[in-house]
C-alpha cells in the first residue's frame, strides 16, 4: 500500500520525491521470492535486511542504482492503527498508467502526523495542509482525532488545524472544510 508524499500527491498537491515509500505485510516465507524480482545489478536489495525488517519490524529498501530511485518498504505495524490501515487502504489510480492500493487520506495524514513528530521536516504539514485544503477530498475529522489521541500526536493535528484556519480554530474546526 503506498504511504508518503506519494500517496499524498494522489489526494492532494502532487511533488517531487526521492523515494516510494509503501506498506507491506510481507511474511518471512515470501522475503526470499521478494527480493528475486529485483534482481542485481539492475537492482539492489539486501535480503538480510528485508528478514531482519520482517523478523524486528521496521523496514529495508529497494534501489535502482541506474536512476538512484528507491522504494521504503515499510512492515505493517502491528498494533490497532496498523490493522485499521491497511483495512481502509484504497485501490486508486496513482499515475495515468498505474492503479495500486493507497492509504486513505486520514491515514497518509496519520503517518505524516507520526514522521513530523519525531523530527520529521516542515514538507509533512506541507502535504498535510494541502490534503486538507482539498475541497472534494471528504476528510473524516473524527478519525484523525481518535487515532491522534491514541497515537499520542494530538499536538501535530492540533498544530496543523491552526496553520490551515489561524489560532483558535483547532477546537472550533472554523473554515478548514474538514467533514
């Protein structure tokens, strides 16, 4: 399922990038056939990184050294969030050529939430800000809200809802034209 500015550009305001970051629920048993479709020298993998990631969670990467593009491969978290996003997760058109499963848009906002709060840089409310400001892109406030408090990032969507409508629209919801 694709995550990241990616996902994000698909919702919102595209931008350019410099990696692909996806979720995977990749069990041990397919790490091997994984990596073999990404054969060297077109590509670089390393396999013991991908079963260290599936084993530890966390993720590995896949790179194509001819045009240096690389995709994240992210394994799924495992607790209640994680099985909620990959439930939601849309089958979207990404490119005019290319139809795959995308986060939901609450759930791109969640992820960016996550990255901007443990140091992530100014582009995640960027792509935030833009999502939200999308007028036909039904946003489910309620959503945001439960997984920010359980998630312990109520202070990122807060922030974000006062950088779209101004201080003292992060109670009130003002003209943010969140649903």
């Amino acid at each position: 399922m694709l995550v990241g500015s990616l996902a994000s550009g698909v919702y919102g305001e595209p931008r350019l990038t410099q990696d692909i970051d996806v979720v995977v629920a990749l069990p041990a048993t397919e790490v091997q056939g994984l990596c073999a479709e990404f054969p060297a020298p077109d590509f670089y993998v390393s396999e013991a990184a991908a079963q260290q990631a599936v084993s530890q969670g966390g993720q590995f990467n896949i790179i194509h050294p001819a045009s240096g593009n690389k995709i994240d491969l992210m394994l799924a978290r495992q607790d209640a969030w994680g099985q909620s996003q990959l439930a939601r997760r849309r089958r979207q058109q990404i490119f005019p050529d290319l139809a795959g499963f995308v986060a939901s848009p609450e759930d791109v906002i969640i992820g960016k939430m996550w990255y901007y709060h443990e140091g992530g840089s100014e582009k995640h409310l960027r792509d935030m800000a833009a999502m939200l400001r999308v007028a036909d892109l039904a946003i489910d406030r309620a959503y945001i809200e439960h997984w920010s408090r359980e998630l312990g990032l109520t202070d990122v969507w807060q922030a974000l809802l006062v950088r779209l409508d101004g201080p003292g629209c992060a109670s009130a919801g003002c003209g943010s034209g969140l649903a």
